[in-house]
C-alpha cells in the first residue's frame, strides 16, 4: 500500500530528500532557494515516494531496493547529489543522517530466497 501524505515515515523521508538537495543546490548552483531544475527533482522524488509500491511497513532504503522506480538518469543524478552533499548532511542535520542510516542497514530489500 503506498504511502499517506501524513504518514510519519513518508514526512521523515521527504523531510531528509529536501535537506539533501537543499544542500546540494545551495553548494553546487550558487542560491539561497532551490533552483527550478533541483525543484523538479525532489517533485518527482516525492512523487516516487508517495507511489512506493512497498509502503510504509515494509519499504527498504532506495539504494537497498530491488524496485528501481526512479528513472536510470535521475537516479545517477540522485547518486551524485547523495555522494556530494554525504558528509555536509550530517553536520548539517544529524538526526536525519542517522536515521536515513538506520534505514540502510535495518532493511536491505532483498528478496528471501526459500530453503530446498
């Protein structure tokens, strides 16, 4: 089921997409606000969220997931914004660095494989 505009998870993780491109934007485009490209960025990443075929309950980190719902080109630019803003995020907003962590490693999104 996918996600509910007030759910606490979906609020925390479009929260942390915000932060991070926020971030990035201000670093790498020179403004206070978001441009309009880096805007259309995190609509469409809100969008994805919101559609998340996982829901709230069972919904892995993006970069765990088996469910590539992001196009091939806004995910290497998703990549890229990640692997520059990492470490300025985590000064930045710790709180929500170490639970998008929590979330890396609590649920891989792998698939189970049954025994023979």
């Amino acid at each position: 089921m996918p996600f509910t505009d007030d759910s606490k998870r979906f609020q925390r993780e479009l929260k942390t997409m915000r932060a991070i491109i926020s971030l990035y934007c201000c670093r790498e485009h020179g403004g206070r606000g978001i441009c309009p490209h880096c805007q259309e960025l995190l609509n469409y990443a809100e969008n994805r969220l919101k559609n998340c075929v996982h829901g709230e309950a069972s919904k892995p980190a993006c970069q765990n997931c088996q469910v590539h719902c992001y196009s091939r080109g806004r995910r290497e630019e998703m990549r890229k914004i990640m692997s520059r803003t990492g470490m300025r995020m985590a000064l930045h907003h710790p709180g929500l660095t170490l639970q998008h962590f929590f979330d890396c490693i609590g649920k891989t999104g792998k698939k189970k494989t049954s025994a023979p």
